[in-house]
C-alpha cells in the first residue's frame, strides 16, 4: 500500500497541474514547402532562373523520349540526373511538379530537346512508338494557332493508349509517395500535356483516351496529389483532381475582376467550368492542390496593380503556388509578392499548448493543441506537430510527434487536436521547450509556424519544462526496499 501510495503521488502531479503555452503569432514572410511561387525548372541545366522571393518548387516537364528509352525500358537515373539533380545542387530544399508530355511544340526553340540524340528533336516521344510492331501513325505541323513546330502521336490510337498507360503505371512505381514531389501534373496527351490540340484540330485526344489516361493516373497516384489543366469533361468528372490554370488570371475567375484578357465564356475559364460543367469538382481543392501561371506582361503586372483582388482570387479558388512564369520573375516588388507568397497554401500558427507542468519519461502525459490555418488552402503532404526538448547546451534531447493529421485544418479554420504522448528516454531536468510541424516522410523539410520566437532552426520556442526520473528508475534506485 505504501508503495502505491508513493506512486500516485509521483503521478498524480503530472495528471492534475498543466501549463498552456501561447506563443505570439506573427505575419512572416516565410518559406516553407509545398507552397508559394514555382520556377521553371525544365532547363535548369542550361541555366537556372534567378530566385527572387524565395521560391522552393520547380516546374519540370518528363519528356517521354527521354524517360523510355526502349519499350518498359526507363531511364530514371539519366532522368533525375539531367533534369532533378541540378536543381537540387543550388536548392538542397527544391520540390518538384512534373508533368510527362509527348508533345511540347517548338521543342528546340525552347531547350527542351537539348538532351536527344538521334535526329527529329521535335519529337517528344520515344522512336519506337512509331516503329514495329507498333506502328503508331504520327503527324508533323508547322504551327497550331502560331505554336510549333512540332510532331504529334495519334492520341487516339488502340497501341497508343496501351503504351501510355504503361508509363503512367511506370511513374507511378517510381514517384507516388515521393516526398520531393509536390503535384504531378496529369500530362503526356495533347500540345504540352494539357490535352487539347487547339490549332491543330486532327488529331484531337478523344474522351475514350482521355478516360483511359485520367483514371491510370489515379491508380498509379493514391499518395502524390494530381493536377489537370481544365475543369472539363471527362478531364475532371468523377475525379478529384486539382488544377493548373496557366492563364491566371485571366481564365481563373468571372470576368467582374476586371482582369486583363479575362474570358469566362467557356470552359478553358476555371470559373465556367466548376459552375456548368463539372459542378463537383469545386471541392477539389480540398484534397489536391490549385495553381496557376501567368506567361503574358500585362497578366504578370496584374499581380502587382491589382494586389487585392489577386489575393481575393487566390482565396476564392485555394491556389497554393503560383508559376512557373509569373512576376516573380522579376526583382524589385517585395511588399506585393511576399502578401502573395504568404497568402498562398497553407499558413500555420499555433494558438495554444496545454501540457502537463511536471513530466516524466515513459508515463502517458495529455495534450491539447489547437492550430489555426490562415492561408487559402490545406497543407496535402504529411505533417505531425512535433516537440522538441532542448538542453542548456542547445542539444536537442528528445522530440516528440503528436497526434493530429493537419491536412484537416482547412483555410480558415481552428482545429484543437488532444491525446496523449510519451517523452522518450531523457535524463531528469530542465529543458526549452519547442515546436514546429515536422514532415512524416524522410528526405522532407519541416514546416516553420507563424509564431515567435523562432530558433535558428524554425522551431518556436515555448517555456522551460522540467523532466523528473520516471518512475520505474526511482523505483530500481531502492524506493521499493522495506
């Protein structure tokens, strides 16, 4: 009895007695993954693009010529060495979009041929689609609508579908669950991948294919998130991809904003298209993400000219990065690109952290954390609030992941997650605590907070707490003799 006794008492402070922790929160302009601006990346290797706002998410288009270079033969190294490795060299922190293409007009004229051998570098696909036993026809233009010139596969062949399904599975093998990849891009049919052939009517990918390749990509991808270019059908219908809208923002929104070149007449416009064509996928955002690009000067400028109601767009429609071309391309607009840059994705401030006063390794200790997200969208990559127990040397002695799945706290919102955790094995005393939210997979950044104070490695610093022996150790030091 006295043994127990003595045990509800080493217990019962660490159950009753709680602290709450409620760090300021601030509006930094701050760098985190999976969010922000995106540069083009494609050709990085001939010369990367200045990063001007901090930017960690890089647009690159798979050449399907390059990647099989026989059939179901790959080149994945040769891939991610050409094309992924040089970015990674300048930036360690880069994620990645990547989006398979088959046929990207005006291959030469914009770099992405630089790496093939063996003659007609406008084709972006591999020979042997068109040589037996496959015999795929294929179709040379000069220009579609002033884009070209380029060599097209017939989108709507039986071998044709076959073989790209086969790579959509290979991609799958090779990247779904990869924490460097922030979106694949659902490519590879159409001018550029975005499964259109405007200019160039015949031949034009056919809603059989187009169902064929739609839902191989979301067999090949349950973990990675996805994106399309339009919210059409049978691009969109019956699944839940996000989009990329590359004429942002002209084709984003209805046409009330007063957006330069703004057309909402059909369904290349993002807005027309969640309302009359596939009403459904309006929720979309919630699972995977919204971006978008701007490639002409006077949508560019709208970025810095009409701030307010790009930052209301963003808002409205859930974008998370924005790019790869953009007026992020440019130097010299700090105030209106980082309220931008901060509005986009996810933006996670911790309100309140109630823990025991009193803690002891290897004993149940309960939590209350609440998170509030004011940015435009969910975070779609796995995130664990995790504490950190750091010495008087600054040697972190101990962390700690809660429970609580973030890609919950919606745009908004204030979510409190409670349960319990266990403090690993650290010796009795006095340590600083802090948080931030670590990255579930290997290989991936942790997420910085918008609360003060921040150390040097983006963990808020909460209060001291004191860690006492557990248990069990006091009970082996003797406490248990008569």
């Amino acid at each position: 009895m006295r043994r127990l006794s003595a045990l509800l008492a080493l217990v019962m402070p660490v159950v009753a007695m709680a602290t709450q922790y409620t760090p300021p929160v601030t509006q930094d302009d701050l760098d985190n993954p999976h969010k922000g601006f995106m540069l083009w990346g494609t050709t990085w290797s001939q010369g990367g693009a200045e990063n001007h706002y901090g930017a960690s998410i890089y647009h690159v288009y798979v050449p399907w010529r390059e990647l099989e270079t026989a059939d179901q033969v790959f080149d994945w190294a040769g891939f991610e060495q050409r094309h992924l490795q040089p970015i990674l060299n300048d930036d360690p922190q880069a994620t990645f979009v990547l989006r398979p293409v088959a046929d990207y007009p005006d291959s030469v004229g914009t770099g992405l041929s630089f790496y093939y051998t063996g003659g007609q570098p406008e084709r972006d696909y591999p020979l042997f689609l068109e040589q037996p036993p496959l015999n795929i026809p294929a179709f040379d233009y000069t220009s579609c609508d002033g884009d070209g010139p380029g060599r097209t596969p017939d989108w709507n062949n039986a071998a044709f579908a076959t073989q790209a399904r086969q790579l959509i599975v290979a991609l799958g093998q090779r990247y779904n669950g990869d924490p460097r990849i922030t979106a694949i891009q659902v490519g590879l049919l159409g001018l550029w991948g975005e499964w259109h052939q405007t200019g160039c009517p015949t031949p034009e990918p056919n809603d059989a294919v187009k169902r064929l390749v739609r839902d191989a990509y979301v067999t090949a991808f349950p973990q990675t998130r996805l994106q399309t270019r339009y919210a059409r059908d049978p691009d969109a219908v019956g699944v839940n991809f996000g989009f990329h809208e590359d004429y942002f923002p002209s084709f984003t929104a209805n046409c009330t904003f007063g957006f330069p070149s703004c057309d909402d007449s059909g369904d290349w416009n993002l807005e027309y298209g969640l309302a009359h064509v596939v009403p459904a996928a309006r929720q979309n955002w919630k699972e995977n993400p919204v971006s978008g690009e701007s490639p002409f000067t006077a949508q560019k400028n709208a970025w810095v000219n009409d701030t307010a109601d790009i930052l209301t767009v963003i808002r409205n429609y859930h974008f998370s990065f924005l790019g790869p071309a953009g007026k992020h391309e440019e130097a010299g607009f700090a105030t209106p690109l980082n309220s931008i840059k901060r509005t986009l994705g996810y933006d996670f401030a911790v309100n309140r952290l109630v823990i025991p006063d009193v803690l002891a390794a290897g004993m149940p200790l309960a939590f209350t954390l609440e998170v509030t997200n004011r940015g435009a969208a969910p975070v779609y990559h796995g995130f664990a609030p995790q504490l950190h127990f750091v010495d008087g040397g600054g040697v972190t002695r101990g962390t700690v992941s809660l429970t609580g799945d973030l890609r919950t706290v919606l745009p908004g919102s204030t979510t409190t997650f409670t349960g319990q955790f266990s403090l690993p094995a650290i010796a009795p005393g006095s340590y600083s605590l802090r948080i931030n939210l670590g990255a579930t997979a290997a290989g991936q950044r942790a997420i910085t907070l918008q609360n003060s104070p921040r150390d040097t490695s983006g963990r808020v610093t909460l209060g001291t707490v004191t860690v006492q022996a557990a248990p069990d150790r006091i009970f082996a030091s003797g406490f248990e003799s008569p």
